[in-house]
C-alpha cells in the first residue's frame, strides 16, 4: 500500500481505490471534488482608469510643444526650453478650468508681445482647439 495521500486512501486497513467498491468510490470522488477557480484580482489587479503620472505629463508637454512649432509662427533663435515653458503654463491653464477663449486670447497675446508677430486667427484657433483636446484627453 501507498503511503502518500493523493494516490490512496487508507482508513482501517483498506485501501478504497482498489477491489469491487472502486468504481463506486471513484464515482462519488468525483462528485465531491473541488476545482478551485483562480482568484482574478489576485492575479490581475484592475488597471485604474486613467494614469496621471510623470511619464505621461511629459508626453502631453512634447505633443503641446509639437503643436507650437506647427502652428506657431515662431522666431529662428527660440529655444525649445522657453517653448517647454509656454506649454507648461498653458496645460496648467486648460487643467484649471480655462476655456478655449482664454487660450486663444494668451496664445494671440504671446504671438504679439512676447515674438513681434503677426496673429494668424485661424491658426490660433485650430491650436488651442487642438491644445485643449490633447490636455482634457489625457
């Protein structure tokens, strides 16, 4: 007789698992037996709905930036820290509620003060329509 418990069973000198009563023993194991389904959460925690965190933060700020050098008539000697700059404060701006209006209007105002150039309206719309979109749907 084994001594192991998963290959038989041994109560008072008998081994169930074998002789006439087997089949019998086998089909009411059967029926008793257990299948432990996987605990889901456990292995997969659920992902939260929106991850706001650094990486992300600075993949938003690269495609505002992107916007400015397509949109934006732009000086040749601007650095791209000072256009990192502008699309910093103006996603701090659109994620404290700002408009599209009010991006507008500090986007013509930085074309004219801060660049001495002319403002393409149109242009200027189409970016902060773009520029609120990118920041709301991140």
């Amino acid at each position: 007789m084994s001594l192991r418990f998963p290959l038989s069973l041994h109560f008072a000198w008998q081994d169930f698992t074998t002789g006439r009563s087997s089949r019998r023993y086998a089909v009411a194991m059967h029926n008793l037996a257990v299948i432990p389904s996987p605990d889901h959460t456990a292995i997969a925690p659920d992902r939260p709905a929106k991850r706001q965190g650094r990486c992300r933060q600075n993949v938003l700020e690269e495609v505002v930036t992107g916007f400015f050098w397509v949109y934006l008539d732009l000086p040749a000697d601007i650095t791209s820290v000072e256009i990192d700059v502008l699309a910093r404060k103006l996603i701090g701006r659109v994620r404290t509620g700002a408009d599209e209006a009010a991006i507008i209007l500090a986007l013509t105002t930085h074309q004219r003060c801060e660049y001495g150039r002319p403002v393409d309206a149109n242009a200027m719309r189409k970016l902060a329509q773009r520029t609120v979109a990118a920041v709301k749907g991140c």
